[in-house]
C-alpha cells in the first residue's frame, strides 16, 4: 500500500564535490526517498529497501523553486505519473538531469540542455520501452540499478543494452546500489532462488558480483558506442566542477579494481581540491602550469593539462579502457 501525503518542502541535498553517479551539484526531489513497491531505490542514499506500507510525501506547487546547477530531479516511480511535480520542477531548472524509472514517466515538455536518464528498475521490459521511445527524441541514457541477483543476470543486460542503442541512448550507465535486509528478502522470495544463490545473497561479499557486473555494462556501453557513465550536464565545459568529475571517476575505477591505490587515493584528494578551488583552472592554466596548485599531485597535473587542451587525458582513457570487462570474458 502506498499513501501520499502533502509537504510544504522541496527535498534536496547540497553536494560540495562531485560524486558518482549522478555528479551534481544539487540533488532535488518533490518526494520522499522510499516510493516503490515492492523494493524501493532511494537516489539520493543509493540504497534499496522494502516495506508493505509507504507514506510518500509529495511537494506542494508553492513549493517548486530554482535550485543550484548542475541538478539532479529525482521523480522516479509512480509518484510522477500522478502528480508530474517532478515535470513542474524541470520547467524552473531546465538543463537539468531528470531521473525517472520503470513505474515513471517522461516530462511532456523537455527543455534544451536536459539530460533524462531512465532506471531500469524495476527490470520490466513491457514498463520500459515506452518510456524509452518518449524518451529517445531527447538527450537520455539508461541506468542499471546493480542489485544481485534481480539485475546482474547476462541475458537481461545484453537486452537492455540493446533496447538503449537501439533508441539513440547517449550513455548506458550502472549505479551501485546498497541493498539492506528487507530488499534483500523481498527479492528473495519474488525470485525463488535456488540454495546456492541464496546463500551468496544473504552471506556472501556481493561487492565482487557488483564490481564485475558494472564493468561489464561499461563493457557493453563501449561496445554499443554509448558512455559508460551518466552524462554530465554542460559536460563540453572546462570548468572546476567537471575537472573534478573527471578525476573522481578516474580514482574510483582505480580503487575498485584495486590498481594503484596510492597514485588513486591522491588523484581522488585532487579531485576534491579542484572542486574548492577559488580560481577557475583555466585562467591558472592560461597564467601558469597546474603544477603551482599545491595541492594537486603530478598525475592529476598531467590529467587535467592534457584534458584542458586536448579534451581528453590518455591516463584517464587507459584506466576506462581497463575497466570495460565483460564478465563472460574468455567464456
């Protein structure tokens, strides 16, 4: 059962670096976090959960205001179809990322510059390829919630790969999802899972599963000519914020295949000096060299020349090369 209750309240969260997957500024929502049924996402926490009863709050209109850019509008599930504040809140922040899902549904009007990214959750192929065909006139990718075993299964990601491609999706991306107990006995009892799958999702480390299975879709992306990651808006422009993007995700990958956890930790500290730096890198790089920036280390230095002027860095290329690997791979 789902009730829903009226709020005076916008909720949003501020970030002061940008972090994966969404790599806003601001991430902004008409709704509460838990919304679907029967295993809820919460986008903001990155977490699975379920409940037999939710009590979604929904923003009042008076409430629906500009927030800080780059955004992220949160107005996945059900909640959207129905009410479309989600779609009131991207009419006053236009060029933002608008978040919708299986259950949700596509703004009627898209301003220029959004980027619409779909969670194929739930994985509900009938659910999704309408909203796929709105979405497909527009700037949109597909993103996998990575949950064992409802989204890790081969068969369906190649599918899904190919229902995005097919329709011109600009980024086939996954999103790491922490899955509490309840998610996980849900999903339990609606898959019927065998001894050994059980066991895996309730005792073991699911954290290799996880990183294997968002490689692979990186893998897939790549190989369907789409990014491998959620599109940053306003991603042509050299500035602070998508200089640190750049190198967040660079040490991320990095940390997840356990490559260089020195050199990744220090780019990954790098990142977060690029986000609070006070003085745009582009006017330090037209007065000087990075390296002046004390507080970044050599890598990041070369990074971030080489990005400034080329547009892309061969380090960050050969880390996301690295990191594009099928699981099936020598199968």
């Amino acid at each position: 059962m789902i009730l829903y209750r009226k709020t005076a309240i916008l909720r949003s969260r501020r970030l002061p670096a940008p972090e994966p997957p969404w790599w806003s500024a601001t991430l902004v929502s008409p709704y509460s976090g838990r919304r679907g049924a029967s295993v809820s996402i919460d986008y903001f926490d990155m977490r699975a959960s379920w409940s037999d009863r939710l009590e979604v709050a929904v923003a009042d209109r008076a409430a629906i205001e500009k927030v800080g850019a780059p955004a992220l509008i949160d107005a996945s599930e059900f909640a959207e179809v129905v009410f479309r504040r989600g779609e009131e809140l991207l009419r006053v922040n236009p060029g933002a990322t608008y978040l919708t899902s299986s259950y949700g549904a596509v703004p009627s009007e898209v301003p220029e510059g959004t980027i619409i990214a779909i969670s194929a959750w739930p994985m509900d192929f009938a659910r999704l390829e309408p909203l796929v065909k709105a979405a497909s006139p527009h700037r949109w990718g597909l993103v996998v919630p990575v949950m064992f075993p409802a989204t890790t299964d081969l068969g369906s990601l190649a599918q899904l790969a190919t229902v995005a491609a097919v329709n011109r999706a600009s980024f086939f991306a996954a999103i790491a999802v922490e899955m509490d107990p309840t998610a996980k006995q849900a999903a339990a009892q609606a898959l019927s899972l065998d001894e050994d799958s059980y066991a895996t999702l309730f005792h073991a480390d699911l954290e290799p599963i996880h990183t294997a299975t968002e490689r692979h879709i990186a893998a897939l992306a790549h190989e369907h000519n789409m990014s491998d990651v959620v599109a940053v808006p306003n991603a042509d422009e050299k500035s602070n914020w998508n200089a640190s993007a750049l190198l967040t995700l660079t040490a991320s990958r990095m940390i997840a295949m356990e490559n260089d956890i020195e050199t990744a930790t220090s780019i990954a500290r790098s990142a977060r000096a690029v986000a609070e730096l006070n003085k745009p890198l582009v006017r330090v790089a037209e007065a000087a060299s990075l390296s002046i920036v004390e507080a970044l280390d050599e890598v990041s230095v070369d990074i971030l020349t080489e990005w400034l002027d080329t547009g892309t860095s061969w380090f960050v290329e050969r880390v996301n090369q690295e990191w594009r690997l099928r699981r099936d791979a020598g199968v």
